[in-house]
C-alpha cells in the first residue's frame, strides 16, 4: 500500500506547486486585477491540499527507504530539508502575504517584489520535485 501512496503523494504535491506557479504566472500576464485577487486568494486554500501531500510523500519514502542503500534514495533524502524549508519559510508566508496584499487591492512594489520572490521559490521547488519524481522512475 506505501509503495502506491508514495508516488501519488508526490505527484499531487508537484501538481499542485505547479497549478499555484502556472495560475500566478498567467493571472499577472495575461489577467486582470480581479483574477489576480481571485488566484492570489484561492492559493492558501490549496495548502490544505499541498501541505498534507509532501508529508505524506516524505513519510511513506522514509519508510520505504528503510535500510536501502540505494544512491536514488540517498539523493531523494539529501533534498527534502530544501523542499521543506523553502515551503515553511518561503512560498507559505509569501502566498499568504500576497493573499491579504490582493484582497485589499494593495498592489505595489512590496507586493511585486515579494512575487517575483514566491514565483522563484516555486519554480526551485518544481524543479526539485520534478527530479525527485523523475529518479522515482529510473
């Protein structure tokens, strides 16, 4: 059973991240205000989705990792105190930053720096999950 929760965890948490980064990234370019508000609100909702997944994902991989001396597994551990910080300290203050700065129509500098800030973290953590989902693979 761990072995099937293991990677439909980590690949709801990578969708997810995604979803967060595709929706800001075309709210801002191609949106107008009111969709910015709309997608910069909605994504602290999306934690109650995001945050359970990679601590699921992390706890059946720790399991499954049991004894392994896998290099594959080496890697995957050596990056999830990365992913973890970069969600607790980074993407979470700065989506729920950016939600409260939306729902009062406060778009500034601070709101655009804070952004392009969130949207560089998110990529990081893509990026992370996708090659940890891609050495899930080999």
């Amino acid at each position: 059973m761990l072995k099937m929760i293991h990677p439909v965890a980590g690949a709801i948490a990578l969708l997810t991240i995604l979803t967060f980064w595709l929706s800001t990234l075309f709210a801002e370019l191609f949106g107008s205000e009111a969709c910015v508000v709309s997608v910069k609100t909605a994504i602290p909702w999306g934690f109650l989705l995001l945050v359970p997944a990679p601590m699921t994902a992390g706890g059946t991989g720790f399991v499954l990792s049991k004894g392994s001396r896998a290099v594959a597994v080496g890697a995957k551990l050596k990056h999830m105190p990365f992913l973890a910080a970069n969600g607790l300290l980074i993407l979470i203050p700065a989506a729920l930053f950016l939600a409260s700065k939306a729902r009062a129509g406060e778009f500034d500098t601070e709101f655009y720096a804070v952004q392009i800030v969130e949207l560089l973290a998110g990529q990081q953590t893509s990026r992370c999950l996708a090659s940890i989902c891609a050495m899930a693979c080999v």
